[in-house]
C-alpha cells in the first residue's frame, strides 16, 4: 500500500508518532498499525478501550473469596 499526505498531516503524524514510539526504525509503521485499526473499529462500532483493566475494577469487591483460591478454580476450569 502506498500512500500520499498532504505535508502539512504527514509531518504532525511523523512528530506524534516519534513522539510516543521513540525515533528508531519501525516507528511510522507501528503508528500507522494503529492508525488504521483504530479507524477500522470506530467505522465498525467497537470502542478503543485505552485501560483494559479499567473495566474490571471492582467486579470481585464483594467476593468472599481470596485471590489465591481464585486462581485455583480458574486453573480448574482451564484444565477441564
């Protein structure tokens, strides 16, 4: 795929994507990957969850049970 930008988007693009990948070999590709998947999702409806574990903070709150025996019936139901 090859593409052409307007000057002006290509170089905000190359200083964001420099900015957050560092300034070594793949950084334009990385930012692009993503680019292009978060456009994919957004036109197909799926949200871009920045913090997954934001949306399971809480859900065990009102468990009796411990952490460690958590872990022991997850490995039970995986074994299974």
């Amino acid at each position: 795929m090859s593409l052409r930008l307007e000057l002006d988007l290509e170089m905000e693009f190359r200083e964001v994507a420099m900015h957050k990948y560092g300034y070594s070999k793949g950084a334009l590709k990385k930012a692009s990957f993503e680019a292009f998947r978060r456009w994919i999702n957004e036109q197909k409806g799926i949200a871009v969850v920045e913090e997954p574990f934001r949306l399971i903070e809480g859900i065990l709150k009102k468990t009796k049970s411990g952490s460690v025996e958590l872990q022991h019936s997850a490995k039970k139901l995986w074994v299974k």
